[in-house]
C-alpha cells in the first residue's frame, strides 16, 4: 500500500497509532512472556534435555541417552528409592484428598450465623498462613514420643506411647495428615464461599419437596458447589504432588529413606551430600512432570470447554 | 441457607453449637496452641520434664527478647521482606499488563498464551530446579536476595496474569469501547481506564502473593544459604540447630517466622479470602 492511496486521515497518524490495535497486546504481554519464558518454559525443555546426561553440576557432561531412565526403572542407583518415592506420591495423592470432604464438613459446621463466627472462620483458616516449615515443625513436636500431645491424650485413654515419624509403618501417614491440615482449612474457605452463593430459592423448593440433611446436601447443594469443589480439587492434586516442605522438615525422608516422595528424591539426588548427580535427577523430575501432566491437561480441558461456552 | 440457620431450630441446638464451637476451634489449633505455650517457658522446665504442667515463670519477654536480639533472626525476617516486597510489586505489575492484553484483545496466540501462563504455573519445582540454579550461577546472582526475587516474579506471573485476565474479562467491556471512539490510546486506556477498576484484584493479589512467597522454602533452600540472603522459613533450620533441644527458643522463633502473613491476613482479610476463592463462585 503506497501513501497515494491512503484518505487524508490516515496519512496525518503515525504508525503506532494505525497499528496499536495488534501492537499494544504484545507491547503488554512482553515483560511478562520474557519472564516466564527464561525462567519457566525453557528450563522445562533444558530439564528434559539434561536427562539423557550425566553431570556432577561443574566438569563436562557426558551424554548417556535414556540411562537415567533404566537406572531408575531397574533401581540399579539407589535400591528401593524410586518404587517407595512413587508409592508415597500415589499415597499423597490419594489421601491428599480427604481435604475436600474435611473442608466441606467444617464449612457446613461453621456456615451458621452466631455471634463471633466471623472469628471462628478467621481462626479455622488459619493454619493455611502459617508456612509448611512451621506446621512440619509443629506436628514434629505434636508426634514426639517423649511429650508430644499425642501420646499425651492417648496416655488418657491408656494407649500409646507411639512414635509416628519414626516408624516405617506410620511415618508418611503422619506427614499426610500434617499437610492436610492446611490444606483442609484451604477447602473449607472455598467452600465458605461457596455456600455463600447458594441459591435460598432452590434450598426452599428442596424443603418443600421434602429433601433434608444428606439428601439435601448431595442433590441440591453439591451441584451448585462444583466450581468450589473444581478448585479445591486442581489445590488439592497440585499440592500433593508438590509435597516437598513438610518431608524435609519433619523427617529429611527417613527413616531409611520410607518417607520420600520423587520431589525431595529428586532435591536429594541433585543438590544434598549424597551427591551432584543432575542427569539423574533431571529424569526424576521428569518422571514427576509427566504424572502432574496427566492432570495439567485434565484441568486446561475443564477450563478450555468453559472457555467455549 | 443450608445447613438450616440455628435460629429456626430448638433453641437448645443453639446452645450446644456454641458452646462446641470453642471445644472444636481449641482441637483444630491445639498443635499450634502447644507451641505457643512451649514459646513462654523457661527453658529449665524443659531439662526438669516439665513440658505440660503450669510453666514454673512466665518468660515471654526473656524469650522473644533472645530472638529478636541474641540470634540471626531479625536479619532472616529482614531478608523475607526484601525478598517478598519486590516480588510482590513485580509480579503484580507484569501480570497486571499481561492480563489486560489477554483479558481485552482478540488475537489468534490469546488464548495459547494464556494457557501456557496457566500450565507454567502447575509445573512441579524440581523440573526447573537445576536449569534455575544454574542460570541464577550464571547470572551471578546465587546466594543473593535477587535471584530469588528473579525467579519468584517469573514464576507467580503465570498465576498472576490467570487471576487478572479473569478478573479483567469480568469488567464492562463499553468502557474500553467507549474509550476507544473518544481516541485515547491503548496505553492510556490500561492507565487510567482499566487499571482504576483493577483495585480490588491488585490488592488481593498483593496479599497473597506475600503470604505465598513469604512461606517459600523449597527454592530458598536451592537458590541461597547463609544469614546474608536467606529467607527467613530456611533461616528457621539454621536457628533451629543453633538452640537445638531448646524447646522454648524454638517455639518463640517459629511463631516470630510465622507472623508477618498471619498480621497480613488479618488485617487483609477480605483481600485475602477473595483472592483466593476467585472462581469458586459462578
């Protein structure tokens, strides 16, 4: 297009002010996709890459191909390290989502009008603040045999004493339910929430239809929950699988390594004294990345069909 | 409502809820309430075993005054905030622009962008780790409290710009129309049109990012050691294995550690829960 052709108009604006319909998104967008992009998306395929080395993090890295892979499928490296890290991830994963039930529970307890309950829901909420380094430390102590207030309590009932983080047997239960205790109040303010905006109409036709309690609550309430519950589950999986904080706190993955997840198998291969081996944790990490893959995809393709609607 | 409102049942059912609604709250916290006990001792009821009988003398002010004053601690907590306030600003601000691009233009990589800002943001830690530290080595930036702050704004953008371009799509999009056949430029729309209405949303991101950030171990652990850039959640192990077995010490630094988002959150409140039950409602 030459500027003979163009109106009169069009040639008195300068070329940012013809384009800036198309050129403004990007001029916005570049900061942060620069960002995101060094920081993010490209480590994610440099991981990828480095999983087919083995690198001690200074010298020359020697490719291997999939060796990192075989290593961990054959546990020739580390015996009885990537099968117990899977199975507690599956173990997370699993009961990691007891949250969303405990949430609703307290949020129906607490989704009452007295006085003071503005309170209540504040100090229900609470432990989400506080950091997981905190809450490791405060149920390391809360399971300690010689005081912990468990044993306590069960010493009232004639139980106990039990060590929970030093047996084998109990010791990821007890980092569990220690995560799950943020993590419930998590769901239960999404579900506060939630409750909030259910429809009075709907809850009154219900009534009179006769549905109470239970009933109620599964095929009147619930429906109207699902993007509460939508977004407690995506929490949910997605801190299971991050669980990294409380294992390092609380037990440093013992004993004997029975309370590893791959991410503090991963950190402890790459970055603790038992060594610099990078390669192989890289194809560790990639093993996690494929696992929160499968539900990466699941949630952008809730996402993308509500994008649709 | 549901469940039914106290005030149409017995009025007995009313009392019960309240006076079991202070036993369930002393259960929910009683963890944390040990520990804030443990944090008033003095350290002799611990030698003696005295870990849950009445503390033989109230020592808040001698404990709390050793953190404060006798330990790495207030170097820690400074440090958090050097970390967490301009990751707070920065985040904020990319995501601000990012999500007004995504949230107002139409164009053919929107919604890809958007939705690789929306995977970034699910990515486990530990596929970034290495290449992360190494680029914060090569940068020169390890063991500074600028790699940190580097990497947690690349990161919580991807959350961020979520947040925001859902909030941005939610505003009446005439005004931007509007603005449009008056010619005011793109930029001054963002400016001084969307950007007023973007308040709430930028607050209640602000908090939480403190809050999330604050709390961060993992990559304080990968990216910084030592007193001299070390946030104040790694600083704890440090603190904890300088008065190891001083039960008292522990506790009072922990809840020093634990305090700032909690101030944050009450004073915050509102902010906050709406920060973070964005979309739990349709």
């Amino acid at each position: 297009m030459t500027h003979a052709t163009m109106p009169q108009t069009e040639i008195d604006r300068t070329f940012w002010q013809r384009n800036q319909q198309t050129l403004a998104p990007w001029l916005f967008l570049m900061p942060a996709i620069l960002f995101f992009v060094v920081y993010v998306i490209y480590p994610v395929f440099q991981s990828f890459n480095l999983s087919l080395y083995e690198w001690d993090g200074l010298g020359q890295a020697e490719y291997v191909g999939l060796r990192n892979y075989e290593d961990l499928y054959w546990e020739y490296v580390d015996r009885d390290s990537f099968y117990v890290s899977l199975k507690n991830n599956l173990i997370w994963l699993i009961l990691y989502l007891l949250a969303i039930p405990a949430g609703l529970f307290i949020a129906l307890f607490l989704n009452q009008t007295v006085t003071g309950i503005r309170l209540y829901k504040s100090l229900f909420f609470f432990p989400f603040v506080i950091s997981q380094v905190v809450v490791g430390l405060v149920f390391t102590w809360f399971y300690d045999p010689a005081f912990g207030i468990l044993n306590v309590v069960l010493g009232w009932f004639g139980a106990g004493p039990v060590n929970i983080l030093g047996s084998e047997s109990t010791v990821t239960y007890g980092i569990i339910l220690a995560g799950l205790w943020p993590q419930t109040a998590y769901c239960m303010i999404l579900y506060l929430t939630g409750l909030n905006a259910v429809n009075p109409e709907q809850i009154e036709a219900g009534r009179l239809d006769g549905a109470k309690g239970i009933k109620m609550l599964w095929y009147v309430v619930l429906p109207q929950l699902k993007p509460a519950t939508f977004i407690a589950f995506v929490v949910t999986i997605i801190g299971a699988l991050r669980s990294f904080d409380l294992i390092s706190v609380m037990t440093s993955g013992g004993p004997f390594g029975s309370s590893k997840v791959l991410a503090y198998y991963m950190f402890e291969v790459s970055l603790s004294e038992y060594g610099f081996r990078m390669g192989y944790g890289a194809a560790i990490a990639v093993v996690l990345f494929a696992i929160m893959m499968i539900f990466i995809t699941y949630f952008l393709w809730s996402m993308y069909r509500e994008e649709k609607r | 409502m549901f469940p039914t409102p106290l005030d149409k049942r017995p009025p007995s059912a009313r009392v019960t809820y309240q006076a079991f609604l202070p036993l369930a709250l002393i259960a929910w916290l009683l963890p944390l309430l040990a520990v804030a006990i443990f944090s008033i001792k003095p350290g002799a009821d611990f030698t003696n075993a005295n870990y849950w009988g009445v503390p033989s003398s109230f020592n808040f002010i001698e404990n709390y005054g050793q953190v404060f004053f006798n330990s790495d601690m207030p170097r820690y907590l400074l440090n958090s905030f050097l970390i967490t306030v301009p990751t707070v600003v920065g985040a904020v601000a990319l995501s601000a622009m990012a999500g007004f691009a995504l949230g107002v233009y139409k164009f053919k990589a929107n919604i890809w962008l958007f939705f690789m800002f929306v995977a970034g943001n699910f990515v486990p830690f530990q596929i970034l780790m290495v290449p992360v530290r190494d680029l914060t080595l090569d940068l020169g930036l390890y063991n500074t409290k600028t790699g940190l702050v580097l990497f947690h704004v690349a990161f919580q953008t991807g959350f961020c710009t979520l947040f925001m371009r859902n909030f941005i799509k939610a505003l009446p999009y005439e005004l931007i129309e509007a603005a449009r056949v008056e010619g005011i430029s793109e930029i001054r729309i963002f400016w001084y049109v969307v950007l007023p209405l973007m308040k709430p949303a930028l607050a209640a991101l602000a908090v939480l990012i403190f809050t999330f950030i604050w709390n961060d171990y993992f990559w304080a652990v990968v990216l910084t050691q030592g007193p001299d850039s070390q946030p104040v959640t790694a600083g704890i192990t440090a603190f904890n294995s300088e008065f190891r077995a001083m039960y008292h010490m522990m506790s009072a630094g922990s809840i020093v550690a634990a305090l700032p988002p909690v101030a944050m959150f009450f004073l915050m409140q509102k902010h906050f829960i709406a920060g973070l039950t964005l979309g739990a409602v349709k």
